[in-house]
C-alpha cells in the first residue's frame, strides 16, 4: 500500500506520517523543508523497515499539483491513499494581510487542493478502491474573524469533500473529511494567531491523526476531530449567528 502526504514535515502532516509507517504503507512524502523532510524520511525507514520516497515541492505554485503527479506517476503508480494536509495560517484584518500571502493561501487551499483531488481520483475510481483524506478545520463550520480567509478556504474544503465522498462512494473510493480544532502544532505560531482560550480544548497531532485513521476504518466521510469540538460545533448550531460573530471576534481580536 502507497500513501502520498502533503505538508508530512511537521505537525498533523507528521503524524499521518508516523501513523501509516506503522501500519505498514510505503511513503511517498511531501514538504518544502527539505532537511526536516529528510530526518522523517530516514527515521522512518529505520523504525519501520518501509520505503519512503521524499519529494522537495512548493505546493503554493500554480503547477505544483501537476508537477507532484507526475513525481509520483514516474516512481510508482498505483496510489492508494492521498492525505491532502499542506496548508498554513493568516491572521489579522483581511484589508492588512500580504496580498503575496493571500494568493499563496489560495493556490494552496483552493487550487493545488481541487487538482490534486482530480488527478488522483480518477486512478482510484477505475481500481475501484483507495481513499483521500482532506485535511480541514472546525474553522470551516463557521465564519471566523481575523482569520476570515483562513476559515473560507476550510469551508470550501469541506463542501467539496462531502459532495466527493458521495460521487467516490459506488466506486469503492472513499473521501474523508477531517477537522480539527486546536492542536499541538506551529500553527498558530506560523500565523502570527495570539494566544487566546478556546472552548473546544486542544489536541495532539497524534491524537487528530489517529480518531482521522479510526474513523476511515469505520468508513465516516466527515470527522470533527475531539469530544470538545463536536460538542462545541453542536452547541453552535442552536445559538444565532450573530452571538457566534460577536463571541469569535471578542476572542480573536487582535
């Protein structure tokens, strides 16, 4: 078995990683850090006896999705599981933020995201097995604040995924939706996010990893990640919208 995973340097991509590695997948791993890249790969293969391929890929270029499809295509073929997880964070007034970063956060989040699900599905469909876990956010529930464009791409993350998983479904391929809340990663860090209390709690990678894997077992499309999070995504569906606004944008104020 074959698991191709984006962003796997660090933090979630990480733990799908070292998760996969012990159930036995062989790896073909992608990041822009080459040297952190390097030092998983190889701790890997001498953990698990497992082949892991590294491939240095800026996924935040516009041909990036096609350049990492023929990567994989020219080594081997056969992909059984694509783990959609690169992605980053940008935090602060929407009329503030880079307009560099914007356009990176949307060929990351939106472009190489939709094509790397196209190129990869078909494959899978005409062997009639295989899956794709797209890695989202409990932000992609809700509207938030200072992290609007984040949140926006992560909704768009999970209506495709949902509408997928029901097209892959009678073909034997399954679409997975994960989101997390708050999770033990550079993060926040990365986005510049201060620190602030959030209801729903916070989790390891390993943890998020490891209900995502439970979960593809079970065959669940979609997966809210964290007792605390599905709770605190059911209570905000009985409250206004208005009270959710004002709550996230007291708590997320810069």
């Amino acid at each position: 078995m074959l698991a191709v995973i984006t962003g796997a340097s660090r933090g979630i991509g990480e733990g799908y990683a070292r998760q996969l590695a012990a159930r036995g997948y062989a790896l073909h791993l992608v990041a822009r850090d080459a040297e952190r890249l390097a030092r998983l790969a190889g701790d890997l293969r001498l953990r698990y006896g497992i082949a892991v391929d590294e491939i240095v890929l800026d996924l935040a270029q516009a041909d990036a999705a096609e350049r990492l499809y023929m990567e994989v295509r020219r080594r081997r073929t056969a992909v059984d599981l694509l783990i959609n997880n690169a992605g980053f964070g940008l935090y602060g007034e929407f009329a503030d933020l880079p307009m560099p970063r914007i356009q990176e956060m949307l060929l990351l989040h939106l472009v190489t995201f939709t094509k790397l699900v196209r190129l990869f599905l078909p494959e899978m469909r005409e062997h009639r097995r295989g899956a794709i876990i797209n890695i989202s956010s409990v932000a992609g529930l809700m509207p938030l604040p200072y992290l609007s464009l984040y949140a926006a791409t992560k909704a768009f993350i999970v209506s495709l995924g949902e509408g997928l998983a029901c097209e892959a479904a009678p073909y034997g391929v399954m679409v997975q939706t994960c989101c997390p809340g708050r999770t033990v990663t550079d993060f926040h860090e990365t986005a510049g996010v201060k620190d602030y209390w959030a209801p729903g709690g916070e989790q390891t990678a390993n943890d998020v990893v490891a209900e995502s894997l439970a979960a593809l077992d079970r065959g669940r499309s979609l997966v809210i990640t964290g007792r605390r999070n599905r709770w605190l995504i059911r209570l905000q569906q009985m409250l206004p919208r208005r009270v959710l606004l004002w709550a996230a944008e007291r708590t997320l104020r810069p």
